[in-house]
C-alpha cells in the first residue's frame, strides 16, 4: 500500500479492503503512522502519537477478519482525537500548559465507541486552548497550519482535526464544536465537519468549555464517511444525562435524493456586513446546484440570529468560568513552585497555567456572574437564547433543512486577526445553532473565486433529525468534483506540480511505507 492510496481511501473501500485481503489492518496502521512522521513535520496537527495503541486495535481487527467475524462500523480505519478528549494513558493536555503533565485515568464515551467500532487510535489532536479560539493560534504547544496553505491557519479551535484530514494523515478525527469549532475548520480546510443535535453524542470526559452548548462530532472528507462515524459514537450514554437515545442508521438516506425537499434560505446572511464576495458567490452556487437536483429553495428569517454572537460571549464565559475553576494547581495541572502562600499558589499557577485567552474569558466570566451584573446579562442572555431556539423551530414548520455561509471569509493567515473581537466573527454564521442545539455540517463547495482556498456551506436541521442534513449534504456533494486532501498532499495535487511549490510544503513521496515503530509513542 502506498501513502497516496491510503490518504485517499474512504471508510468503505478501508472495510471492503479488508475483507478482500487487498491490506491488513496492521499494514494500515502501518502506512498511516509513516504517513504521520513525514507530513506532521509541515502542519503540526498531532500533539501525541499513539502507535502501539493503534497496532492493539490493528490486531483486534485482523484477528476479526482471519475469525470470520462480522467487522465493527470502523474496523482499520486510522482515526485520531481533539486534545481535550480523554484516552487512557494519553495525556489529555487541552492546548494548555495548565494540563501539560496530566495523564488521563480514563476514556472519554465518543473515544471509546470509536475504538471499540474499530477505529485504529492514531494520536492526539491540537487544538485551541480549552477550545477558545478559531485559528488554533492560542495553542500552547504551537500552531497547526492549513495543508492548503501552510502560512494560513486551521481555522479552530478543532484545527488540529481538521488539517489531519485534509494532509491525509488520519481517515476519521473526533472534535468538539462549542459555538463553531468543527463546522469553521472545516470549511478552511476543505473537508466534512459534523456538529450533531446536542445530547446526540456523550460529552462524558471531554473536558467541558461551555457545558450547555459542547458537543463533539466527527470530520472526514466524505458525507458518507461522516455517517459512518456518527453511527459509531451517537447514542445513549448513562454517564451523560443530556445524551440521548437514536437508533437512526445515519448512512441508510444518502442515496435518496433532495427531489422535492424544502430547503431554507437567509437572505440577511449574505447582507451581513464583512462577509466576503467569494463566500456570497459559492453560496449562492451552492444554492444554485440545490435547485438543479429537484429541491424548493424557501426563504426564511431568523430575526433573533444576529444577537446570538452577544447571547454566545455571556453564556460561553460563564460556563468555562465555572467549568475552569477546577484547575486549581491542587488537585491537578500546572502548580507555581515559587509561591509563597496557598493565595500565592493559585494566583500564580492560574496566571501562569493559562494563555492570554483562557485567562480573558475566565475573567469575562467571572465578571458577569458577579453580584449586581448577573441578572443584567445572564438572564437576558438566556431569554435570547430561547428566542433562538423558537426561531428555528418555526422555520422548520416550513423546511426541512437550512443551508447558509459557513464563515465570512476562508482561512486567514497567522497573525492577520489580532484583535479578539474580530477574531471571534470567524463563528457568526455558527454560533447561532449552538445556542438552540441544532445540528450542522460544513460542506466543502469549491475554492474561492480570489483566494483559491476551500469554502463550505453550512447545512442544519432540526433537533434530531440529522439524516436530514447528511441527506441534503450527499445530494448537494455530487454536484463537486473535488480533491478533499490538500493540493501537496494528494497524489492529484503533486502531479499538478503542488508539492515542489513552498506553499506546499511537504516531501509526498508515493513510494511504499517503510516500517513503522511499535514502540509507544511520546508527544
């Protein structure tokens, strides 16, 4: 097996593969570890490589095949995780030095569904720190670059997620999405990103930003791959009282179609200000290609969406504020060793152990839980978070999924945005369906007109109803011919000449993986 071949394969051709004798799941681990050594050096996805647990799980499955057993959803399928999921013996470092030392004593719920539907666990992805961000630049262990264009950035805070997909290097990835974290990456990357409904899929031991808005869900670069992976981690969890029950076969509805569907439309989102025209013209193709496969585009408003960005920064800090207030030094993560006092401990522990960002929203936070300022905000917060949420459940009255901008611009490069208000506009188009809890897809849909970058449309449904969304996302996806691994790193891309330019780059040879390590591996 080559690094190209195996870049390319989807989840299915990995399954049929397998049950044809093509490759074995330990060649694949294999090739995928290889895959890993030679590219992550240009985009920096992997804070942690987990070799020998992806060999165990590469056993499991070829003693499977050689058993005649029926193979899980995942079987061989290299598949990595964001960093603030925990994994048994990895460390779980969330992008921050406050967790750099931290050892997980358990698996996360959606890790080990994952594993245990045969997933091959490659590593630990980077990310943002604690998921505060959208570029993956507040990481403390380095930014992940964009294998389109490796002086842009990830997008985030799933960068990490993202860029591993789109370099070839991992199949299937796991984020987290808390007000756009999979969705905008995503669509900078140019690969699949799936926010579920929330309560969809576990959160237990994901390390929590905003409790009431987190959900974690997959990446892949195809529909079809995408709904494998929800098959795999969606259900009902006991350790997680907002989980759900969904018996629904997410990959059943693909092939049906969108011939007579209602699909929504919201003008207003492409009048909003700073959005981009290359952004505006590939929705509108998109839209374009939903009329040509049979659907009734449906225009619909969503008056209260435009205060969703407000509602999201008092709700998202006053949950990470409470949810952080546990990295005290004492009991875990970073502790001061210079402190003087127990006050001096935690003081200089906390200012030390996190980032600029982390230390702004835990600030944000706390202020507007203060005596005097909470029911100023938070309140009102909430009570536009139910306006929200009624909006959307009167515009599905009328359609049956929504397609709108993902981002208003494609990926930026390192250091363009500094100013953090600016910064959070990147998740103006996603924040408003982690307020009401819908979910969503990013959708690849062409390179932009003057960046040449990937843009995605956003695809949402109603609460629960998800085959909605993949339904529409597999009909609209026939209508593009697009390489999902970067230009450098696809075999397509490297004939064009891609990987000898220095925006791309990445020494691709084809040639044969050479044997990887089993020895266990360190970050």
């Amino acid at each position: 097996m080559t690094r190209s071949s195996l870049s390319s394969l989807t989840v299915a051709q990995i399954r049929q593969g397998l049950l044809n004798g093509e490759f074995s799941a330990h060649e694949l681990a294999q090739c995928a570890l290889a895959i890993i050594d030679q590219r992550d050096t240009q985009v920096h996805a992997f804070l942690e490589i987990t070799d020998t647990l992806a060999y165990q799980a590469a056993d499991r499955v070829d003693a499977m095949v050689v058993a005649g057993d029926q193979l899980p959803i995942l079987a061989g399928v290299p598949i990595a995780f964001k960093d603030n999921m925990n994994q048994l013996g990895t460390h779980t470092t969330c992008g921050s030095r406050m967790l750099e030392q931290y050892v997980a004593p358990f698996t996360a719920t959606c890790v080990a569904r994952a594993i245990e539907a045969g997933g091959l666990p490659l590593g630990k992805l980077n990310m943002d720190e604690f998921a505060f961000g959208s570029s993956t630049e507040t990481s403390a262990f380095g930014f992940t670059r964009n294998p389109w264009d490796l002086q842009r950035v990830p997008g985030g805070s799933s960068g990490g997620s993202a860029a591993a997909v789109a370099a070839g290097m991992a199949t299937i990835t796991l984020g987290s999405d808390t007000g756009g974290s999979i969705r905008q990456p995503a669509s900078f990357c140019g690969v699949v990103g799936f926010k579920p409904t929330y309560g969809m899929v576990s959160r237990y031991g994901v390390v929590a930003f905003g409790s009431s808005l987190d959900q974690v869900g997959p990446f892949g670069k195809t529909v079809a791959d995408v709904a494998e992976a929800l098959n795999a981690i969606t259900g009902r969890d006991p350790q997680d009282c907002t989980s759900q029950e969904h018996q629904t076969d997410f990959s059943a509805n693909l092939d049906q179609g969108i011939k007579g569907m209602r699909i929504g439309i919201v003008p207003a989102f492409l009048e909003a200000s700073g959005v981009e025209s290359e952004i505006i013209s590939a929705t509108k193709k998109a839209y374009e290609n939903l009329e040509r496969l049979g659907a009734k585009l449906v225009e619909i408003e969503l008056p209260n969406a435009n205060a969703a960005m407000s509602a999201y920064y008092v709700i998202g800090p006053c949950e990470a504020f409470s949810n952080l207030s546990r990295f005290d030094s004492i009991r875990y993560g970073y502790c001061h060793s210079d402190a003087a006092t127990l006050v001096e401990q935690y003081e200089q522990s906390r200012a030390h152990g996190f980032g600029p960002e982390a230390i702004r929203r835990i600030m944000l936070g706390s202020y507007l839980l203060s005596s005097g300022v909470y029911e100023r905000y938070y309140y009102p917060a909430q009570q536009v978070r139910t306006l929200i949420t009624e909006d959307y459940a009167r515009a599905f009255e009328r359609v049956e999924s929504i397609v709108t901008p993902v981002s208003p611009r494609a990926a930026f490069k390192f250091g363009e945005i500094a100013d953090p208000t600016a910064m959070y506009l990147s998740d103006m188009f996603t924040i408003s369906i982690n307020i009401a809890g819908n979910g969503g897809m990013s959708l690849p849909v062409g390179l932009g007109e003057t960046s040449g970058l990937p843009i995605g449309v956003q695809i949402i449904g109603p609460q629960f109803k998800d085959e909605n969304i993949l339904r529409v996302g597999a009909a609209l996806e026939s209508c593009y011919d697009i390489d999902r691994l970067a230009p450098g790193f696809s075999a397509a891309g490297q004939r064009r000449g891609y990987s000898d330019s220095p925006r791309f780059a990445a020494e691709l040879a084809s040639d044969l993986c050479p044997a990887a390590s089993t020895e266990g591996g360190a970050r």
